[in-house]
C-alpha cells in the first residue's frame, strides 16, 4: 500500500475585481456581490465528498487562493475556518494562508482576516513601478502594495509573502532590479518572484505586449538572484482531482469535473518534479513508499542527472544542485 503523503488543503475564491490580462487561472470578474455564506457552504458540500481521501491525516497547510480572497468578508472566512476544522484534524499550528489583493484590503479588514484564522497573508504585489502596474491590469499602485506589506507587519502575523514578476513588458534590467529591492526593503519572510509568461486563452495571449529578451532575461536572472542571496533569502519551492471551474457550476452543486489515476509511468515523473523544487536532501526510500515504484525503475534516469551534474547522492538521499536548479526543467525531462 502506498504512503499517504502529509496533507494541506487547497480552497479557491474565484473573483476578482477585474481580470489581469495576463491571468489564466481560474477567476472570474465580480458583477455584483460576493455570495458570501452561499459559496461557504458550497465549499464545505465539497469538502464533504472529499472527506474519505483524508483518512486519519491532519492538515499541516491550508491556502486560501484566487481569484481574489480577500474580496470575502471576514465573517465569511471565520465561518469557512470553522466549518472545515469540524470536518477535519487541523494541526494546532498550521500555516493559514491567505491571498490578498492591496487594492482590496486595508486595516481592519488584515484585522479581521486575522481573528478569523488567517495567520499568512501573501501580498499581490507584482511591481512597484506604477506604469507597470496599469500594464498589467492591477488595481492598486505602489503606495498600496508597500502599505498592505507594512499592515501584514504591524499584525504580528507568524509570516507574510510578497508576490513579485520580472520580465515585464519593456521592462529594464534597472527597473526589474529596482522592484526586487524595493521588496528586499519591506523584510518579507518569504518572496515569490518569477518571470512573466504569455498564456494562451488570455489578453496577452491574443495581444502580447513587448517583453524583454532572452539575454535581459538572463541578466535580470542571475543579478537577480545575486541581490536575494545578499538580503539572506533562499530559493526553494511548492490521487489528482479537478473541480468545476465556473462558479455558476459549482454553486449548482457540481463540485468534481475530472477525477484521474496516475500511471506507472507517470509516477517518476510527478514524484520528481514536486521534491526537486525543493533545495533540501530528501530520503531516496520516499521514492519507493510514495510511488510504488522500485529505485532500480529509474536508475538509468538517476545516473544521467548525475552526470550532467544536476543532482548529487548518497546512500540515503538525493539533492538537487545549484547547477540542477538552473535546468530543473531539463532535469524533470528525464524522467518524462
């Protein structure tokens, strides 16, 4: 039998105020009122069917995500805490995090988030250049996004994260470096900053803007990433189901879209590209206890990562390098 890995949960808000032109996910464009206690309830209906998948597992993490959450009230996501912790085991310390736009939070709102439960807030800041910003259909400017970090600071929140993109449309290597210090400088415990890309089916997509290079991205990469090391902070990263994605949808009770079993072959695959996001050693015996598989199944695999200098080994453990985190998509292909 396989282990069950540690359990978090997942619960999306799919509004937003409007819709980024770059945004594939799953968020729809407020046109009235949140429905506050009917999509709560809706939820926890969800969570319901979902219950036999937990067993006796308690939830180590929960993430509330949009969407925008924090266009729910305060009173809504005190109710949606305590519905799910009379459903399931919450680990007493469990990180509850919280998505939040700074164009739709101020004070007493971060206040009243707080008592309900939240003890995370990740912060959609994306750029302090104000240009930047209307290019990218935000609803707040800079003053917004360095108000709310310094609000999530002020709380005593156990952590706050800063959502920050490079690669902006004509940005520049000084303009993408000046944001990443501008974050440095509101002491987030955790920064999240990756490079736009152009998805199909949005705004961008039909229209793309002018983005900068490969070279500029590369520049704005490595100096980047140089800035982050000095300031102290570290890289490191984060049964299949789908719900239904419109909200009509789902509040009229049809919560699974797609349910999918993951093949044998597919099993390296999945198990690798989550463990190597992440920069620790982790146990080799996770491999077998999580997949089923044997190691010996993806030996010829393991020895060409080592070759090209991606990973590295013991008797016990395997870890991803420095140099493997720079091709961690060509390190995940070998195993596709």
């Amino acid at each position: 039998m396989l282990k069950l890995p540690p359990l978090s949960l997942y619960i999306h808000i799919p509004w937003c105020v409007q819709k980024c032109p770059y945004c594939d996910f799953n968020s729809h464009t407020l046109k009235g009122e949140v429905p506050h206690q009917e999509y709560v309830q809706h939820l926890l209906n969800d969570l319901d069917a979902d219950l036999t998948h937990v067993g006796s597992r308690e939830v180590q993490t929960i993430f509330i995500g949009g969407g925008t959450p924090s266009l729910l009230s305060a009173e809504s996501m005190a109710d949606l805490l305590y519905g799910v912790k009379e459903r399931i085991a919450v680990a007493p310390d469990a990180e509850i995090t919280m998505e939040a736009n700074p164009g739709t939070v101020e004070a007493e709102r971060f206040a009243g988030f707080q008592r309900a439960g939240i003890n995370r807030i990740s912060i959609g800041v994306q750029s302090f250049g104000n240009d930047k910003l209307i290019r990218l259909g935000r609803i707040h400017d800079a003053d917004e996004a360095k108000n709310a970090a310094r609000l999530a600071k002020e709380l005593g929140l156990r952590s706050f994260n800063l959502d920050l993109m490079h690669g902006l449309p004509d940005q520049s290597l000084s303009q993408a470096l000046s944001d990443l210090q501008q974050a440095i400088a509101l002491s987030p415990p955790h920064l999240s900053w990756y490079q736009l890309t152009i998805e199909p089916n949005t705004q961008f997509g039909s229209r793309p803007p002018k983005l900068p290079d490969d070279d500029m991205l590369w520049d704005i990469f490595s100096e980047g990433d140089k800035l982050l090391t000095a300031a102290g902070y570290q890289q490191y990263e984060i049964m299949r189901t789908v719900k239904t994605k419109h909200p009509k949808g789902f509040m009229a009770g049809r919560y699974l879209h797609q349910q999918n079993w993951v093949d044998n072959d597919d099993r390296p695959f999945e198990f690798f590209m989550n463990r190597f996001r992440l920069l620790e050693a982790f146990p080799r015996q996770d491999f077998s206890d999580y997949t089923g598989l044997a190691q010996e199944t993806i030996r010829r695999q393991i020895d060409e990562a080592l070759a090209l200098g991606y990973i590295s080994e013991t008797e016990t453990h395997w870890q991803i390098t420095p140099h493997g985190k720079l091709f961690l998509n060509s390190l995940l292909e070998l195993f596709l």
